[in-house]
C-alpha cells in the first residue's frame, strides 16, 4: 500500500515511518523542517529511513500548497505534521494556524477526490479538552492555550471535509507520548537529561499535575490500527497508567541511580493540570490496548538518552542552545 506521513522527520511521524516500511507498505515522507527544534535532530530522525528502497522524503511546506505528485495514488494518509508546544503558541499565534491549520486545509483540499484513498488520520491532542483532561471523548472541548485551538480548528476542518467532499477521516487525540526520539523541548526529555548531567530541573507548578503517558510504539500501533475505524469518529489515545510530574522524577531517580535537583518554577499559561485518557472507545473498534508500562518506557528512554550523551555529536540541539 502507499502511504503518506506528514512530519515524517518528527518524534512520531519517524517512529510510524519505520512500523509502515517494516509492514512492507510504501511510504512517503513529508516534512518542512520547521525551526521549532534544530534541524539535526529531525536529521538524526532520519537515520533508519533515508536509504530504505520504499520511503521517500519530500521537503515542502503544506501550508504553501500540496504538490499533486505528492499525493497521487495514496490509500492511507498519516497527517502527523503541525507546530507543536502551548508556550510559543501565546506569542506566536500565526505561526500555528499556519502549521496546524492552514497546512491542514491544503492537505485536505489536495486529498477530497482523490479516488485511491481509504483513510485519512489527523493527529490531534489532548490539549483540545484544556486544563482538565480525564475521560472519554464525551469530554467538553475546552482548549487554555491557542495551540489547542488550532489544533481543535483542524478537528472540524477533518469533519467538513469529510461531510461535503466524502473525505474519509479519523481523529486521534494523543495524550502525553513518550520514549525514544522525544523532542528535546518535551518535558520527560528535559528531565531525564537534567538528571543523568546532574542538573536542576525546571519544575513549572507544584508538580502535582497528572498525566497519562502513551509510549511511543503503543503510539504508532494505534495510529496504524486506526485506519480500520469508520471514517467520522474521533478517538483517545493514551497509556494506561496515570502519574504525576512528582511521581515521574522519583521513577527517574530509581531508574537512573541519581537525584533529582528541582528548581521551582512559577506554572505556565494554559497547562494542563490532568490529563488521563479513557480509552475504551478506540478498545472497542479497533481493538487497541496499550502494552508499555510507564518504568520500562522510561528506562528506554533514559537509556536511548544516555547513549547520546555518550556521543556528543549526536546531540546537535544542545551546541544550538
């Protein structure tokens, strides 16, 4: 099968290339490089794709038009791609609804007759529910931050589309992933690089915040799994276990034999205080269940961050601090 990945050279989108080739399917990267995070860690990303004889990586910006070659032929379409991040999204509002939603409306309208596709998946957030994220996908939308709003404003642009023009699409709201390849912005990643430096971490709140965390080939497996769901639905998408910030910096501590430094910070505008996803619903259709627990998803992290530590060259973001 043919398929297409947007953000192909980001955390998730790079992990999902890697399920599709391995599944034998063929697989169309697209990427923009924003300068979210420097480009040598999507570069880094890259590293199990590039010279794969099934994946090709095209370089364009969505929001500036889809190139029809790009598209042509496609079955299953992964539109992980957008402009990440609740802070930046305060000061830099254009910014997102260039990447989050007027990227989405020209990959939508490039897509709406197309007469090979099966599905189209759009990676939304949890974000969209706002400050309080626990349960089903019968929560209010809610979005505390302008990236949630962006994010929500591609959920109904999905719908539309597939209302008047038969697109076939699904939605995943994804809570809190990590593991491997995580952004250096993200807070798992920053933590557990503090503590392996011995560092002070920058706690934002009281620490109490809880989250539900998805590792990331649970991830990818639900995002595959997903293109069996009816188009029109809208799906959580999280771990199953439920910690909070505190709680994760005593795992790390156990994890890596360090302490922890904590240097209190004040919170952030629009963060979310809970988040835990019910996940019955996309249990139900497509028979997804997360298998990862929060220490062993950890301790791959830790040790994938350790092997980059080890290796300075391979932690390009850092000398671009």
């Amino acid at each position: 099968m043919r398929c297409v990945v947007t953000g192909a050279a980001g955390f998730i989108g790079s992990h999902l290339c890697d399920r599709l080739l391995a599944d034998g399917h063929e697989v169309v990267g697209i990427d923009c490089f924003t300068d979210y995070y420097p480009r040598p860690v999507k570069e880094r990303n890259l590293d199990t794709l590039r010279d794969h004889r099934r994946f090709e990586l095209r370089e364009f910006d969505l929001s500036a038009g889809v190139p029809r070659d790009a598209v042509d032929g496609a079955e299953y379409v992964f539109h992980l791609a957008a402009m990440a991040g609740l802070t930046r999204s305060w000061v830099d509002f254009d910014l997102y609804n260039r990447h989050n939603l007027t990227a989405t409306h020209r990959l939508l309208e490039s897509l709406k007759n197309s007469p090979t596709l099966k599905r189209v998946v759009y990676a939304s957030t949890s974000s969209v529910y706002g400050k309080y994220a626990s349960g089903d996908e019968a929560l209010p939308t809610r979005p505390s931050s302008p990236y949630g709003i962006t994010k929500l404003a591609g959920e109904q642009l999905c719908r539309v589309y597939g209302d008047e023009f038969g697109v076939p699409a699904v939605v995943l709201r994804f809570f809190s992933v990590y593991g491997p390849r995580q952004r250096p912005e993200m807070g798992y990643h920053l933590f557990i690089d503090a503590i392996l430096r011995g560092k002070p971490i920058k706690l934002t709140g009281d620490g109490l915040q809880v989250r539900g965390n998805t590792y990331v080939t649970d991830c990818v497996d639900a995002v595959v799994r997903s293109t069996q769901a009816l188009p029109g639905e809208t799906f959580n998408l999280g771990g199953g276990e439920l910690v909070t910030v505190l709680e994760v910096f005593r795992r790390l501590e156990k994890i890596t034999g360090r302490r922890a430094i904590i240097e209190r910070h004040p919170a952030r505008k629009g963060d979310q205080l809970a988040t835990g996803a019910d996940v019955s619903k996309l249990t139900r259709h497509v028979g997804w269940k997360p298998t990862t627990g929060i220490d062993d998803g950890l301790a791959r992290q830790v040790e994938w961050q350790r092997a980059l530590i080890a290796r300075p060259e391979a932690y390009p973001h850092r000398a671009a601090a």
